[in-house]
C-alpha cells in the first residue's frame, strides 16, 4: 500500500488522521510540512500541487497514485479501505450518524474558528494582537465544547459515542489538546474530560500526539 | 416516516438539507428558526433541547423518534436510510472520499468562517464594521473557491464531481449563493460557474432556493 502522511506536529487535523492511522494498524511515512517556518512550506509549489488550498493534512495511498484532502475524508476512506485494527465508525445508519455529528460538531463548527490561518487573518486584517487572538479561539471552544457536553450526557460511555472508539474520539482528542494550548481547563467539561482519559490510556492516541511526532521542536 | 426540518431561509447548513431531501424525493414539514428576531430563536429553550449548539439545521424523523443535527451527516444519513430519489454519495470507496473532501472543502473550510454568528462576534469582539465583515467573510470564500475552482478542473463533468449530482453540489450550491451576497462575481470561477449554472436547472435545486422558502421576506 505504501501510505504517506504529509502533516504538521501541532494540526489538530493531522492529529487526527495519525490517530486513525495508529488504530488502523496501518504504518505510514510521515513527511512533515512545516506551517512557519519560511512563511510556511504549504504554500510552496511542490505542497500546492498535492493540496492547492494549502492546508495540511493530505494523504498518499498506492505509492502516490491516491491524492486525498479533508481529515475526516481521508479517515472514513481508510476505515473502509482497510479492514485491520479498530473499525472507526458503527455499521448502523441512524449510528453512524451520530458519531459523524459529534466529529463535525468538532471538524466545522470549532476547529475552523481557531486555527492558524485565521489567527493570521485576525492580525493582518483587523490588528488583533496575540491576547486577543488566543481569546478568540477560546470562545469557540467554549461554546462548542459547552454543547457536546450535553450531547455527550447522553450518548457517551467510555468514549464519545457509547463503549467503542470511534471518529469522534478520533477529532476529540486533538481538539483537547488545543483547548489546553489555549488555557481551558478540561475538568469544566465532565464528560469530555472523562472520554479523553479514556482515550490517552489507549497506544494509537499517545503516539499521535503532537510532542511525539519527528517534527516537533526539542522540549515541546 | 414524517420527517421535520428545523432550518432558516438563508442558513447555507439548512438549504443544503433542503437541497438533499428534494433530490431524495421525500416530503418533508419545514419549521422555520429565525436567527435574528427576537434575539435569535435557535437560542430559546424550545430549540436548544432539540440542538444544544444552537445552530440549524436539525432533522426530526420518525415523529421525532430520531434528531439529528450537522447537514452533512443529516444527508449522509437520509442518503443511507431512503432508497429512493437521487443516490448522493457514489458507492465505490474512492469515489466517496473524493465527494466527501470537496463537501468538506466547502462545509469545513469556507462557511464556518462567513456565517452569521462569525460576524457577530467580529463585531462584538474586535469592533469591526458590517462592510469590513463582509470583506472578512469574502476572503475566506475567495481563498475557498480558488483551490476548488482547480481540484473541479480534474474533477469535474456537468457536476462537481463527474456527470452525476452528488453531495459535493449540495453544498456548493448554497455557498455559491452566498458567495454572491458578498459581492462575489462567479464567472471568474468558470468550473464552479459551469456546475453551478447545470445545478440551478434541476427542481430539486429550485425548490431549495432561500426565496422561494415560507420564512423568506417578501420580495428577497
């Protein structure tokens, strides 16, 4: 298969799709893109041939004869190409809905509002300095994370959706992770604190994490 | 089966609804939310217990048995349990990434950074002005269009992707709607003007149209 990751440690949406990997079972070259540096290598004309909207991550599946963007696109792709490891959606319609809200819940209406590109966009357009960037993207993590905690008190078991890890442990998590970055503290969320510790004790999680990755600076 | 749409005339989320359910072919009650009168009724207690995030679209079905909220898995959802009408995802695994990832394009990185509760908070936060706000939300829409407007040309046939309508039009329909709110002169995107244009001569995309819904305001 030959699977190729091109990624950046701290995306939340490369975070993700490492996760899937890892429950996958699938090994995968990871080839860092790095978002920064030299006003960032997405823009550049070998990355833009791969993803012209510039965004990480993008997937290469048959030694680059697949080219495949959007996180969640390329996971539920790879739950049904590859039938090892952890089956990352519930083969029921109404199910798999379900878990498919929770990760868009995440996927459109928090990660979009946060992310670097629009941090940028904040400063450059409206001169918002960095405190209020960083207050910006809290806010949306607010309100988001205020509304799956109670989709959450009814759907949730030891992970998101029930007793089994799914897609929308798989978007969880990073966006945890980003909540921490950004001075949330987890234990006002019950239940998505909950679901996260469940999901931290699990191999494929620890190893996607942001610090773990090569391209990681020392330290971080 | 009764199916209810909780929606709002102009809400890009609820007219992609709207769009699949005719293509579906099914028959649906239409619950108009107003998402400004009255301080926003997504906020009343009414139709938080429905959707915690206070955001339409929500899907009742089953006498509302089953809610359902989040447009794309709504549609995936309505595609997977209701045999009839237009088959909106293609079956074959790659296929349905392809189609799934320009959804998202449009659902994860273009309309979460436009809609109406983004341009509050603009104002609200940062003070910016309504022509500013509009400036804000045509920038992502244009950086949006620009990277789809090439991934169509490899893509494309009279559809977003290849000679059948798929979810991929679903939702680039209502955003191009949008798009022309904001001033956006569509025939400088000649693949998103051409599918546009063969999708604005199908009912199913007629019907959808935020004029032609009971909530609209005369003359809109």
């Amino acid at each position: 298969m030959a699977l190729k990751l091109y990624g950046y440690w701290r995306s939340t949406a490369s975070y993700r799709v490492r996760i899937a990997l890892n429950l996958k079972q699938l090994e995968y070259e990871y080839v860092p893109i790095h978002l920064v540096n030299q006003g960032g290598e997405q823009h550049q004309q070998h990355y833009l041939q791969l993803n012209p909207a510039a965004l990480v991550p993008t997937l290469a599946d048959d030694d680059e004869d697949i080219i495949l963007n959007q996180s969640l696109s390329i996971i539920e792709y790879l739950d049904e190409r590859y039938d090892q490891g952890t089956r990352l959606l519930p083969c029921h319609t109404l199910e798999k809905a379900r878990v498919r809200a929770l990760a868009q819940d995440i996927a459109c209406d928090i990660q979009p509002l946060g992310n670097l590109r629009v941090m940028q966009a904040l400063e450059t357009q409206f001169g918002v300095a960095k405190p209020e960037q960083l207050k910006w993207a809290a806010h949306w993590i607010h309100k988001g994370f205020s509304a799956l905690e109670q989709r959450l008190a009814t759907q949730s078991g030891n992970y998101c959706f029930d007793f089994a890890v799914s897609l929308a442990d798989v978007c969880l998590v990073p966006q945890a992770y980003n909540a921490k970055r950004f001075g949330i503290n987890l234990e006002t969320y019950p239940q998505i604190h909950k679901v996260v510790s469940n999901c931290e004790q699990l191999e494929a999680f620890v190893a996607a994490r942001p610090e773990n990755q090569p391209d990681a600076p020392p330290g971080s």
